[in-house]
C-alpha cells in the first residue's frame, strides 16, 4: 500500500505534506515540535490533523503488517493462488483481510470439521455442483457410509455434507462483505427489558428499536452497559429472508435433485454461522464507533477544560467540604505556594459554625485571599452557603468559584502528592489541589490521569488504552501550546513537554534544586540524560523569564533566534526595545518591506516569520489570556428558588452528545438538551457550546425530588444565550 497516497486521499491533503508529515515522525519528532516548528515542511497543518494522520498511519503499518503476516500464513499452508493474492493485495481493511484468512485458518472442532473427518468432503463436492442428471443425494451418500467412521446411515452422509458446505458457504469472503454492506444499512437495533417489572436507569431502552445505521453513539454506548449490567437484552434483526437469498445467490442453482439440499445448506449456513457473526461484528463496530465518538468528545472537552484562563496573581483559599471530618482548608500565594492549613465544621453544631466562620475570616484577612474555589463533592452545598455568608460579613474584596474537584481524591492519595506535601493530610492536599485548580487549570490538572477529570461520557466503557493515548495527547498539545516556566514548573508538568521524558523531568528538577534557577535555555544542556535531540524538541516550549535574553522567555526556538534577531534589525529595533515593550510598529514595518522579501532574507518560511512577530511583539504571553475570565460569584441560590422562566448565568461544565451542563450556581448542573441550545438544526452541541464558556439560560422545569433542572439557551425572542 502506498502510505502517502492513501493518507493524502483520506485527508484531503497533498501528497508532499502527507510525506514530509511520515519522514518528521520516523525521525522521532513530537507532534507539538513539527506543529510549531516545522509548519513550512508540511503546510501548517496543527496538531490535531498531525495527530489524526500519526494515529491513522499507525492503523495502517499495522493493516500492512497483518496482510503479511496472513499471506505468510496461506503460503506456509500452500493454499496461496493468484486470486487469494489478489484479494489480499485490495483488501482496504482489518475485517476484509480476516475474511479472506477465514477458510485457511486452524479450525476448532465444528460440525463441518466433524463431517470432514469421516471422509464426507467429497459427497459435499458432488451435491455441491448440482449437475441436472445427478442422482439425489441420498443416492450419491451410499457409498460414504461408514460405521467404523461413525456415519451410520444415508441421512447421516447427507447431514455432514450439508454441514461442510454450510461452513465453506460461511467462510466465503464475498458472501460475508456483501451481507456485512447490507446488514449495516438496514438492520435494526432492538433493546428489551430482561425483567420489565424491575426499575433502572435504562428505562427508556425497555421497548427500544432503531436502524443501526441511525442510532446515536450516546444510546450505543448506554445500550452496550444496559446489557452488561443485566437489564437489557440486546439483538440486531435483519429480514431473514432476504439474508438467506444472498446466501442462495451464491450457490443455489435451479433444475437438480441436489438443489433442496444446497438451499438448505445456505439456509442453516445463514441463520447458524453467518448472520450471528455478522450481528457480532456490526455490534462491535457500532460500540466502536461510538466510543471513537465520546473519546472525541472528552478530548475536545479536557482541551478545553484545560485551556481554561488561569485566575493569576491572586492569593486562592481552597475548600474540600465534608461533614464528619470537617471541611478542609489551605490558602496559597499566587505561586501557588502553600501559606496557611486548617480544617473546619461548618455543618456541626451553631457553636462549631460560628468558630469555623472565625477561623474563616481571620484567614482571608490575614492572607488577603482575593479567590475562594470550593470543590463540589459532599457538602459542597453547604459548604457554599456558609461562605457566602462569611464573604457578606466582610463586606467584599473576596469572590468564589465552584469547581469540578474530580480526581482531587486520587491525587492526593497519589506518591506525588506524598512528595509534593509529604507532612500534609490526604486530604489537605485535596484542598490545595482545589485553590490550584482555580489559579491555574493546566498545571495542576496535568498531575491527575485525565480519565478522573470527568469531562466525557461513559469513559470507563472506553477502550483504556485508546483513550488514554487520545486524552495524553490533548494534554501534552495544550502544555506545549501555552508553554512552561523551566523555573517554577513541576516535574509531571515538565514530563508533557515535547520531548521530556519522565527521568528527564525529575533530573531538571533536581538540577533547579541543587544550582538554583536556570538563567537561560543554554543551560538546559547541562541537565543528565538531556541530550541534543530532546534539547531540539522541547527548548521552544520551555520559558525562562529570568534569562538576560528576552527571546528565552517567548516561543521563538533557539534554532531561530539568529533570524528573530535579524527580524529585529531589518525593522530597526533592539532586543532590549522588546524588553521594554517598544515595538508596537513591527508589524507595519515588516509589511512594508514585503513578508516574502523579508522571510527570504531571513532564512526562514512566512508563518515562521508570522509567529515570531507575535512572539516579539508579546513576550511570555500565555494564549489563555485572551479567553473570557472564569465566572466568580458573591451570592447564592437554592434549587428550590429557581422558577420556570428565571434568566440565570452559568458556566457549561461538560459537553456531551445530546447536550450540555451548565452550573448555574445551584450546585445541581442544569441540562441544556441539544434542542434547546439554538434555533437553527445542530448535529452536536460542540458546533455551539465548550467548556468553560459563559452561558445566559432561562428555567424549563425543575424536579427536586429527582434533582434535575431542564434549562433552555433560547432566549423569547430567538437569539442564543451565549454570553
């Protein structure tokens, strides 16, 4: 197979940008590095593409590698023809390669085998060409009778005939990828009750039937546990009928005393072999799909959850609520360092609460807490009401957040967490994880496996593996988008930066600590086992604001800062003048002079030219500034003040595929259903809604008893709520 050509047809790319894409990764590149810093080579093409190409060539080495592997396995056998090759050789997928494999591969123990055992293939051959003048097959078993072999009658000989050719018919390739094309547009998903007196969660699956070709992924996925969980009982309908003359139409041949037998035949080989073969693999590429589709979903989902702009430069208080044990408390710097612990009993008794709200007040005060994240786990309700109630008291200065704390439990019982705050209680490190959360998203979610971050659907269902490759990927592209201080990073931070490996990012750690902050990306050479190649991998994403040259503190690689310099002279400008902020005018001046004319003096391509006089005219600047802030709040409501109607501001936390949840500060999430986002037709609520974006809903219906809350983002006069 030709790689370039097949990934430039799939992709819609040209060939050159598919081959320089292929040389880039097998020279060991990361697709954060040929993304930034390589967009002439392959046409600026960002990282997603990039990583969908890597993952698709990877699926097609590995189709490559089966085909051989399978021609191997017929040659060996020999039973290669040249039409078994040929069929190999076009061959576009792993089933198609499979199906061809089929017949020649080791049988277990079957009718047919059976049959083929006791010496019954050649009867099967001879009922099989239904010649005109045959005689009937009772007549032709005769002399295949054989008690010693154990075919004690005629009708034995004719049943194990029967089975050999239902099983050859079951192993034909082309009868299995036609019935596989027709089977995936018409037959039908139905879902049943396994007990209908028994309530579940499944319910609206109990009298469930719907094309498969037409089936939501969500209601895949949900069907898919409903039938492991033991509550639904799952089967695909195909006509039979119609099934079975495909079967018919590839042997069945009119006018012979052999013909009832054969039609038979195809008509056991359908129903017995192929149809329930065929049902598992429409199934399983039906979950596929659908869980190709939520990984999609919850990677989309963590990018932007990820990429959420940091709250910077304000002292935060985290809050871990509890009841028994307390609510814990921790307060840090801006840095994110940790000032002040405690634990407090706000939802004990009066005199508990009225302590708790002292302790409370005498920390925000002291430390000037300007931030107050609050996790949303048990007692997070209370928890929220009781600081409001503090915040009233001292008359401002001091907003808070609710935040998603899923994960914060795993990591804090993490061995990082231990030698992160190795004297900290389990679940004080929870609280400073929170008020982490809060400052910056990026840096402190990065220590958590992102599949406990909970912004998906179903991802426990999820191929593990898939998932985490698809999600690791999503972090270590929004690290390397935003980039790291080298000085104050952490070491699994470091580890998502292009080219640093896990070893490496604790040797850069322990380098800071034994020789104190680096003073430039040149000494990032001096750190063990980072070598040349990582260097040229991860230099660019690395920032150090200390460094006496301003270009180590931006996104312009060290391979380029002969040209950036240039850059700087061809536009009559200094280093020192981007230090101070004094080169308001470079892009003027570059266009005047001519991008091309000036990338070519430069020795560089355009959009490398056009990133850098971003970098330049923006030092250290962090992407997720630009977003709108996170929505912090001073006030409270209670579920049971929302009325159907009510206009209320909220924070969409997760996206799914039949619509949204917003936090509207009731501590229950609110649905947004996909028909309720906006008034023009939408495949999926990502093409409106992401996470983290600011919301204006209005009340459909609230259910206290079930705890839910139907909103709607369609305004009376039909505009969208987004804010």
């Amino acid at each position: 197979m030709n790689f370039v050509k097949e990934l430039a047809r799939q992709f819609e790319l040209k060939d050159w940008q598919i081959e320089k894409v292929i040389e880039l990764i097998d020279e060991g590149n990361t697709i954060p590095f040929i993304a930034r810093y390589r967009k002439e080579a392959h046409g600026s093409l960002d990282d997603q593409t990039l990583r969908a190409i890597a993952d698709r060539l990877e699926y097609l080495r590995g189709l490559e590698k089966r085909r051989a592997e399978v021609s191997a396995l017929i040659e060996e056998a020999g039973s290669m023809t040249p039409e078994v090759s040929a069929a190999l050789d076009a061959a576009a997928t792993l089933s198609e390669i499979e199906d061809i494999y089929r017949p020649f591969r080791p049988k277990r123990k079957t009718r047919g085998s059976v049959a083929r055992q006791k010496g019954l293939e050649p009867l099967a051959a001879k009922i099989l060409l239904q010649e005109k003048d045959s005689p009937a097959p009772e007549k032709l078993a005769e002399p295949f009778v054989d008690p010693e072999k154990g075919v004690e009658s005629v009708e034995d000989a004719v049943q194990g005939a029967m089975d050999i050719i239902a099983e050859d018919l079951s192993d034909d390739a082309s009868i299995r990828k036609r019935l596989r094309v027709v089977a995936g547009a018409q037959a039908v998903l139905t879902a049943k009750a396994a007990d209908p007196e028994k309530e579940s969660v499944y319910e609206q699956y109990y009298e469930f039937s719907q094309p498969a070709a037409k089936i939501a992924p969500h209601r895949v996925l949900a069907i898919d546990r409903g039938e492991r969980e033991g509550f639904l009982k799952v089967s695909l309908d195909l006509d039979r009928e119609k099934g079975v003359r495909i079967v018919e139409s590839a042997c069945v041949r009119e006018g012979s005393p052999c013909t009832a037998a054969v039609r038979a035949a195809a008509e056991d080989s359908y129903v017995r072999l192929i149809f329930p073969s065929i049902e598992r693999e429409i199934r399983a590429s039906l979950t596929e799909a659908a869980a190709e589709q939520a990984i999609k979903v919850f990677a989309v989902n963590l990018r932007q959850l990820l990429m959420q702009p940091p709250v910077k430069g304000r002292v935060a208080m985290g809050l871990d609520p509890g009841y028994r044990t307390g609510c814990k408390v921790a307060v840090v710097d801006p840095t994110g360092r940790v000032l002040d612990t405690g634990v407090i009993y706000p939802t004990h008794s009066k005199a508990k609460a009225e302590e708790s709200a002292r302790i409370l007040k005498g920390m925000i005060q002291k430390y000037g807490v300007q931030v107050i994240a609050i996790g949303n786990g048990t007692a997070s309700r209370e928890t929220e009401q009781f600081t409001v109630q503090v915040l009233a008291e001292l008359h401002g200065g001091t907003a808070y957040m609710i935040v998603n704390e899923a994960g914060a439990s795993v990591y804090s019982a993490s061995k990082l967490a231990a030698q992160e705050f190795p004297d900290f209680d389990v679940t004080l490190r929870s609280a400073v994880s929170i008020a982490r959360r809060l400052q910056d998203p990026l840096a402190e979610l990065v220590k958590i496996d992102p599949k406990a971050i909970g912004v998906g659907q179903y991802q426990h269902d999820m191929p593990q593996k898939r998932l985490a490759g698809a999600l690791d990927g999503v972090v270590e592209d929004c690290v390397n988008t935003v980039g790291v201080d080298l000085n104050t990073a952490s070491a699994p931070l470091l580890e998502k930066v292009s080219g640093v490996s896990a070893a490496v990012a604790k040797n850069i750690v322990a380098y800071r600590e034994e020789n104190g902050a680096f003073q430039s990306r040149a000494e990032l050479k001096k750190v063990p086992k980072l070598g040349p190649k990582a260097f040229e991998q991860c230099a660019g994403f690395l920032r150090v604001p200390e460094s006496g040259n301003i270009l180590d503190n931006t996104a312009v690689h060290p391979e380029s800062y002969a040209a950036a310099e240039g850059l700087l002279r061809l536009c009559g400008f200094g280093k020192e003048d981007v230090r101070e902020n004094r080169i308001g005018a470079l892009r003027e001046r570059v266009a005047a002079f001519g991008e091309d004319r000036a990338a070519q003096e430069l020795g560089i391509g355009v959009p490398t030219l056009r990133d850098m006089e971003s970098e330049l005219l923006r030092p250290g600047r962090d992407p997720r500034d630009e977003l709108p802030p996170p929505l912090l709040r001073t006030d409270v409501l209670e579920m049971k003040d929302l009325k159907p109607g009510m206009e209320l501001t909220g924070t969409v936390r997760n996206v799914i595929d039949f619509g949204a949840f917003v936090d509207i500060g009731v501590h229950q999430d609110g649905l947004v259903h996909i028909s309720q986002i906006c008034d023009r037709f939408i495949r999926h609520p990502g093409e409106v809604l992401k996470v983290g974006d600011i919301v204006r809903v209005w009340v459909l219906s609230v259910d206290l008893q079930k705890k839910r809350i139907s909103l709607t983002m369609k305004e009376p006069k039909g505009k969208d709520g987004i804010v």
